[in-house]
C-alpha cells in the first residue's frame, strides 16, 4: 500500500510560501508558510499540524480496532493530538505528542479501556514511525 501527497514551495523560507495537495483530493492546494508553521500566521497549514492530524486519526482506528477486538463497539472516539516541537541542538525536532482521547464505548469498564488505549497508542503506524515521546490522556464517557 502506498499513499501520497505533493508540495511545493516558492521563493526563499521566509517570505516564501507553499501548496500541498494529497493524491485523495481531501487537500488541495492547501497554504503554508514560514508564518503558519513557525510564527502566529493562520491562514494555511503546516507540516507538524498534518502529521498531528494523521496521528489523531490514526490513534482513533486504532483504539476502534483494539475495542471490536474485544467485543466493543464503541459509539464514538475522539481524539486531540498536540505536537511539541522544539529548536534543540541538531535543529528543530518534533520531540513530543500528547494524545487526548475521550471515548464512549458501551459496555467497557474503565480497566478494559486504559488497557486497550494503551495498546492502540503502540500498535498505531504514525505512533510507530515517530521518533517522540508520545502521552496518551483517556476518558471513557
């Protein structure tokens, strides 16, 4: 399986500005800038805001995986995700990811979830290819 998506970027980095697309056509030609990504700018999007989005959605199939799994079926799963980037000595570096999961998940005791929260939060492909420290908060509702 293989997904894809394409940028392009114009001028010098900080005046500049860029377009992405994804090949599904759910982006396209979505701005970013030296502005949305490093400053207060927000019209456009980012890198690190993208790769947030796709652990937050990733982290939640997960968890619905884990959850059918054991005879769950959950209701709903909502989930935040906060990425931490911080200028260290080899440069800027994604060092950290907060997900924020509230789940309603009939029939599920508060044990059985944490339990298959946590295995979601290991077992996710964007969880798997980040090199961060990655915390999960989890509510059942």
């Amino acid at each position: 399986m293989k997904r894809g998506a394409a940028a392009e970027w114009r001028e010098d980095l900080k005046t500049g500005k860029g377009t992405i697309s994804l090949d599904s056509g759910a982006l396209k030609q979505a701005p970013y800038s030296f502005a949305t990504r490093f400053e207060d700018g927000v019209t456009g999007t980012n890198p690190e805001e993208l790769i947030a989005g796709a652990h937050a959605a990733c982290f939640s199939m997960a968890l619905s995986a884990q959850l059918s799994g054991a005879g769950l079926k959950p209701e709903s799963i909502k989930t935040r995700a906060t990425l931490t980037m911080e200028k260290l000595e080899a440069g800027w570096t994604v060092t950290a990811i907060h997900l924020d999961c509230v789940a309603k998940v009939p029939g599920a005791d508060a044990a059985k979830f944490d339990e298959l929260a946590d295995k979601a939060k290991a077992g996710c492909p964007i969880s798997r290819l980040l090199n961060a420290k990655i915390a999960l908060s989890k509510t059942l509702a």
